[in-house]
C-alpha cells in the first residue's frame, strides 16, 4: 500500500514540478487567478451600489456564493489541459516509453497522472475563490456562512475530479493532443450544465439538493476512473495510428457480434439469442427487484404524501372516480385518437432513450430514467387507491394484460443497458475502449431487435385493443 | 537470462509485425538483432520488456515471465529505447534521481549510480542543465545511463549509439562489454555491424518479422559464406600445379605470387597443407585466413531474402 502510493506520488510529483516549469501553463494560469477576482469583486461593487439604491440586499446575499462558485469553476475549465495532454501529450513527445518501461504499476501511472490533473485546478481555483473572498470582506455585504462556502469548496472539488477524470480517459484514447484538445468541450460542456442548476439552486437558497449533486457526481467520477483503469494498456499508448477512424472495421465488428454464428433468423433464434440471453440474469434479477422497490415506494409515498398536501374529501374522491370512469368509459375510442403504431414508437423511443442514458453514463443515469417509468406505475396505482379504486385490480386489468409484454420488453432492455454499461467498466484484456463499446451495443441490439420491440409491437396492440375492453368489464361498465 | 519462444505479435489484426521469433541469450552473453527498418526488432524488444502482449508465444526474462510477471520483469530490465524520451525541461542531475526512485533505489544508491554513470558519460558538467539543451548524442548519453541506473541483469538496447560521435559511442561500446564480462545478459539491436561484430558473440537477422538466421558469429559466417577461406602468400612466383592438395582443400583464387583456398575443416588440413606447401618448395612469406566480415553474412543474407520474397 505505501508503496503503491510512493509512485503515484512520484509520477504526480514529477509532473506538477515540470508544469510549473512551463510559462505557458503559468502565464494563463496566474492571469486567470488573478484577474478574475478582480473582476468579480468589481462587479460586486457595482452590484451593491445599484442594489443599495433600491434595497436589495436579499439578492445581493444570494448572488455572492452563486458569484464564488463560477469563479471557482473558470480556472478548472481553463487548466483543463493538464489533464487531457497526461498521456497524449507524453506520447507524442516520446516520453512515455521509459515511463512505461518502469516498474510503476499502471495505477500507479494513472493516478499519479490524475493527482496532478486534478490537483493543478483545483489549486487555481481555490487560490481564485480565496482571492475573491478576500476582496469581498472589505466590500458592505454579507459574507457568506461557512456551510454554504463548504458546500461550494466541495462542489468546486466534485467538479475537478469529473471533468478530470473524462480528461484522462480522453487523454489515454486520443491518438494527438489536438484530438484531445478538440474533444475537451464535451467535458467542459456537460459540467457547465450541471453547474448552471446548481447555482440556480444556491440562487433558490435549496442547498440541500447539492449535497445529492456532490455525491451524485463524486460517485459518476469514480465509475470514469474505474472505466479509465480498466481500459488503461501500455499497449495502446505505443500505437502509431494518428487520428484515423476505421469506421468499416467498426462495421464489421458490430455485425460480426450482433448475428454470431447464424445461419439464418430462425437458427439466430435458436442458436445465437438464447447466449445473450443467458447473460442477462443477474442484471435482470437486479432490474427487477429495484423496479419493484420503486413500484411500492412511489405507490407509498403517493398515498401517504399526497393527502398531505391535497384534502380529498368524500365528494371529491366520487367525483374524480366519476371522471376517471367516465373517460374508461370511452376508451376504446383511444385507437382513433392513439393509434397502436405510434404508441409502439413511443414505447420504443423510451427504451432506446434509457439505452443512451445507460451507455453515456455506465447504467447510471438510464436505470434512473427507467426508474422514474416504475415509479409512474406505483404512482398512478397509489393514485387510483386515492380515489377509492383497488389498486390489485386496476393493475390486473389496466396494466398487467398489455404490460404482461410491454413490462418484460422493458425489463430484459434495461437488464441489457445495465449489462452493457457494466461491460464498459470492466477490465478488458483484447478489446480497446471502442471496441468493448460497440460490442456492448451489439449485445443490447440483439435483446432490442431480437425481443423487445416484438413484444412491444404485442403490447402496444394489446393495450389499445384490448386493456380498454378488461378495464370497462373489470370495474362494470 | 532471455529466453523467447515463438514470440509474435500482430497489430490492428491484420499485420505480423513479429513472427515466431525464439531466442535464448545467456548471462554473460550479447546477442546483436539485425535487420532493416521495420523489421520487427523495436517490437520484440517491447515484448521482451513485457510492454507489448505477445500475440503468441512467450517470454522469460531475469527469470520472470514476461505474460504473468510483467512488473518483475520491468524491475529488472534496463531498456534503452529507440527515441531517448527524456524530459526536456528536467537537468540531467534530477533525471537520473527521478528514474533511480522509480527503480526504487535506496538515496545513497541513486547518488552513487547517478555520479558514476554521469562522469562515465562525461555528463558531469552537464548535469545541472535541463535536458533539452543537450546535443542528440548527449542526450542518448543520459537515455543510457537512465538504463543502467539500477544496475540491471538484462539489458535490451534500441540502437544505442545510432546518435553518438565515435568517442561517446566508443565509450558506450566499453561501457556494455564491462557489463557483459560481469554476467549481464545484452540484446542490442542496431545498425551497425562493426560494432554488433564487436560486441556480440550470438546475431540474430530478422527479415520482415521472421528469424532469417541466428547462431554464434563464427557459425552463421560458416553457414553463410561457406567454408573459410586462407590465403597463402609466396616471396616468388610459385606454379601451384604440382602441388597435391588434401581432401577438403579447393583453390578457389591465384596469381602468380598468392593462393586462395577454401578449406572445410582448417584445424585438421592447415597443418598438412603447409607442409605440403613448403616441401614443394614454396617459399611461404604469410599464411592467413581472409577475414570475413559480418557485413558479408548481412548483406549476403538479405539478398537471398529478398530474392525468395520475390520470387514468391
Ligand atoms: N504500435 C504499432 N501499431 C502498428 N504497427 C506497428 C506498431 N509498432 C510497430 N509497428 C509496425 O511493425 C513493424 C515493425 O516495427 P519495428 O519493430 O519498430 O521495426 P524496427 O525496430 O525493426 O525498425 C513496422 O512495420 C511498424 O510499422
Ligand atoms: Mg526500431
């Protein structure tokens, strides 16, 4: 263990002296410090003179951690660089053989590599924040309380390791720095999003919410080092291809993996699909089981929570059931107005939505979505229960006979997403990065061509043509 | 000790770059890799060094292998690297200290390696300076002495001296025959056959990937160039018509005052044929074996290559 940490320490050691050895990390580095707060503060100054005039000190309050927190965030995008050129930049200097030829572990490299990525923005950063909040205690305005500076210190760090570690991966893939560089946007730009809700957060003085967000985004951190470790090869760093995409290997690897051995669909059936299939239990116990915690929480937070805020008296729970019969009584008419076909599409559209979540984010943030899906069902179950309906038998007529198909399909697709995104994490001996990723897409295509949009195709049918019909003999219309 | 056996690697699935290569050097012995650009030395060195996966085959080497144990094999390999890869904006003093820590030496090691491998190289001076303002050949220099900072049992050498002046490459030649005199086990691929038939006891030429040819020195010339060759020179002109060759013995050149002749086994025949030669009365002034070179062995290796190669 100290060992292992002595060469992280000595790769990050080594790197941050020779950054700082470098005018042109400095200069923009110490203009960035610098001139920003500066800036800011006058700014601030302007602020409060203007807010006097009217009396606004309120907002005044909430705009300095919003002002801090994007000051924080400047130097982190702008040193950014550190960490995209980690590997690249070694590589295309030629420095990284001997580095490689050495007895560090490829750990030891990574981390060390990501210390310093992470280590030089945040530095700038806080010297940045720091140097503001200086500035700002000689300003007539309320300084800001130390939670919510420790909730900001901490944002600022979340936001380092996040776009630090997509920096690496990055870094490690590239082929040139200028292919690193140009990819840098798609780090900057997503943290810059999140950024955006969570200073409208700390506008909104809900500083709750942001300690999800750090975990939250801590959490997504460490699935990206964990992905960059394990698709981290000597190998690869040594490659001589530059910038090149072989899109018609990638083609053929897609289709290799996505029909097997088949000879034809039906022996692809028999032969090929069932392989998949059976490599999904795990991930579809797991799909399962969380879904049905979510059916039940949802059911139960509704029936529990809504009553809080919205009285249903008597009458009103006669007349709602009034309705909700009324509109059941018409709903065969549901085909004309939701044909099957475009029902069967937007169920489709979800899955592949939950898919792209999935893969863009290791599973995490598609199992959410697709969370949010069962927690609508246990939500509408809880509501129906609100009004005085059975919740057993609106689900065993309104959702069981078409979701029987459309609740399977969704099942085995999210299984499939999850599988796939676990796939990405995992350590890969003979396949690159893009190549476990297209074979992780080829293996949900199969599921989703294969399985899912069948069954959907079923219960989209069956839910237009049939659950309305159960539903009206069901509750004796 | 290095001991390969098939060893092969194919890049992006569709290229060999190297194919079935099986070496076995021992300590205390250097085994020089020949063969043109790109053919496939640099990547037996990495797989060697456990940097590239093989494809195929394996690898031992310090006694590790290169697929389980690829830490302990780089712990105990000194690899000189094509390009010398050094950190331009680190003096040549902290250069060798960081590579010291990363071999894991002890402060006072480092310091005792770094100075000795420094005035060795007649870095001394230079070593306060940032590397990049070495010259090429300085700066190999210090890739050198990087290699040899933790005093290592195996060296795999990329063209050491390819950038050098022919003091310093004089030097690093002395340099790595110490080492190989006290058991340390060299692979030096280069360009240079002067300098691999100096050095190397065992070659091995490697032609598009494959082993075209590897033995001891004196064998492969005997493989490649046939038998050897003497020449016997006479103080007149001398008719070598009336002399009675022994078996073996093939006159392959003369003039009026020299004789060429090919001899199977010259330890045997040498002895009887001078005897011979002075009976008949030829007034012998030298007797000598005309020096092949490997240059001869190289060249004459490569030409029959690239005829099969084209002749397929
Ligand atoms: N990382 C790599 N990716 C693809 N091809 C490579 C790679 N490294 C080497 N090659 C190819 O393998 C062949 C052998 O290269 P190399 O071992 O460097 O030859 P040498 O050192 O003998 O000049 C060359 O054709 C080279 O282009
Ligand atoms: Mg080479």
């Amino acid at each position: 263990m100290r060992n292992n940490w002595d060469g992280i320490w000595l790769v990050a050691r080594r790197e941050f002296v020779d950054q700082f050895r470098d005018w042109r990390i400095i200069a923009p580095m110490i203009i960035m410090i610098g001139l920003f707060p500066f800036i800011a503060d006058a700014n601030t100054r302007e602020a409060i003179n203007f807010m006097n005039r009217y009396g606004g000190d309120l907002i005044l309050e909430r705009l300095v951690p919003f002002v801090v927190l994007v000051i924080g965030f400047f130097p982190l995008a702008f040193t950014l660089g550190v960490a995209l050129e980690a590997f690249v930049g070694e590589k295309e200097r030629g420095t990284i053989e001997p580095l490689l030829n050495s007895p560090l572990t490829d750990s030891q490299i990574y981390l060390g590599k990501l210390l310093v990525g992470i280590a030089t923005p945040l530095i700038a950063s806080y010297l940045s924040t720091g140097l503001y909040l200086a500035l700002l205690l000689r300003r007539a305005v309320t300084f800001p309380s130390a939670y919510i500076l420790l909730l900001i210190l901490l944002l600022t760090f979340a936001h380092a390791v996040l776009m630090v570690s997509s920096a690496i991966i990055i870094s490690v893939q590239a082929t040139s720095i200028r292919a690193a560089n140009l990819l840098a946007s798609f780090v900057v730009m997503p943290v810059a999003f999140i950024l955006q809700g969570e200073t409208t957060l700390i506008f909104w003085g809900d500083e709750e919410v942001l300690w999800y967000a750090i975990v939250a985004v801590t959490l997504l951190s460490g699935l990206l080092v964990r992905l960059g470790l394990a698709h981290f090869r000597r190998e690869y760093l040594l490659g001589r291809e530059i910038d090149t995409l072989n899109l018609k290997r990638l083609a053929r690897l897609f289709s290799d993996r996505f029909t097997g051995k088949a000879k034809g669909i039906f022996n692809w059936y028999r032969e090929e699909l069932p392989l998949t299939l059976a490599q999904l239990r795990t991930p579809l116990l797991i799909v399962i089981t969380i879904s049905a915690v979510a059916v039940f929480a949802s059911y139960g937070w509704t029936i529990v929570q809504i009553p809080a805020y919205i009285t249903i008296t008597p009458e009103r729970a006669e007349e709602l059931r009034a309705y909700a019969l009324s509109n059941a009584s018409s709903l065969e008419m549901i085909s004309s107005q939701l044909p099957a076909p475009v029902l069967f599409y937007h169920n489709a559209r979800a899955i592949l939505a939950i898919f792209l979540l999935g893969i863009a984010s290791f599973g995490v943030l598609g199992l959410g979505l697709f969370l949010v899906n069962m927690g609508l069902v246990g939500g509408v179950l809880g509501a129906a229960k609100l009004i005085g309906f059975s919740p057993l038998l609106t689900f065993f007529a309104g959702v069981a006979p078409h979701g029987v198909f459309e609740l399977t399909a969704f099942f085995l697709a999210t299984a499939a997403m999850v599988k796939a995104g676990a796939q990405l994490v995992t350590p890969q001996t003979e396949r690159s990065m893009g190549e476990t990723l297209i074979v992780s897409i080829a293996d949900w295509c199969r599921v989703f061509v294969g399985i899912v949009l069948p069954l959907l195709a079923v219960a989209a049918m069956i839910e237009i043509y049939a659950t309305p019909y159960i539903l009206k003999a069901a509750f004796g219309l | 000790m290095i001991e390969a056996y098939d060893l092969s690697k194919e890049f992006n699935g569709n290229f060999w770059a190297v194919e079935g290569v099986s070496l076995n050097v021992q300590a205390g012995q250097i085994l020089a890799l020949l063969g043109q650009n790109g053919a496939g030395k640099t990547t037996t060195v990495r797989m060697l060094n456990a940097l590239l996966t093989p494809t195929r085959g394996w690898a031992r080497v310090a006694g590790y292998d290169v697929i389980k144990n690829p830490q302990e094999v780089r712990s105990n390999v000194g690899v000189l690297t094509e390009q010398h890869g050094l950190y331009v904006r680190m003096t040549g003093d902290e250069y060798l200290d960081y590579f010291g820590r990363v071999y894991r030496l002890s402060a006072e090691k480092r310091k005792a390696r770094a100075v000795y491998l420094l005035d060795y190289f007649g870095l001394t001076e230079a070593a306060k300076r940032r590397t990049g303002e070495y010259s090429k050949g300085m700066k190999q220099k210090l890739a050198m002495a990087r290699a040899l900072i933790h005093d290592p049992a195996v060296l795999l050498l990329d063209e050491p001296t390819s950038a050098m002046d022919p003091e310093a490459s004089r030097l690093a030649r002395d340099e790595i025959a110490r080492l190989k005199s006290s058991q340390r086990t060299i692979i030096i691929c280069t360009h240079n056959l002067v300098e691999a038939e100096t050095l190397a006891d065992h070659v091995a030429i490697i032609y598009r990937g494959k082993i075209l040819l590897s033995g001891a020195l004196d064998e492969l010339k005997r493989q490649v160039l046939g038998a050897a060759e003497y020449e016997a020179k006479f103080a007149e002109s001398y008719d070598a018509e009336a002399l009675d060759l022994p078996a073996g013995v093939e006159i392959v050149a003369r003039n009026a005052t020299r004789l060429r002749f090919r001899i199977e086994s010259p330890q045997t025949t040498n002895p009887s044929l001078v005897a011979a030669l002075t009976s008949r009365g030829a007034r012998v002034v030298s007797f000598y074996e005309v020096p092949r070179t490997l240059e001869q062995v190289y060249l004459r290796t490569m030409e029959r290559a690239q005829e099969t190669t084209y002749a397929e």
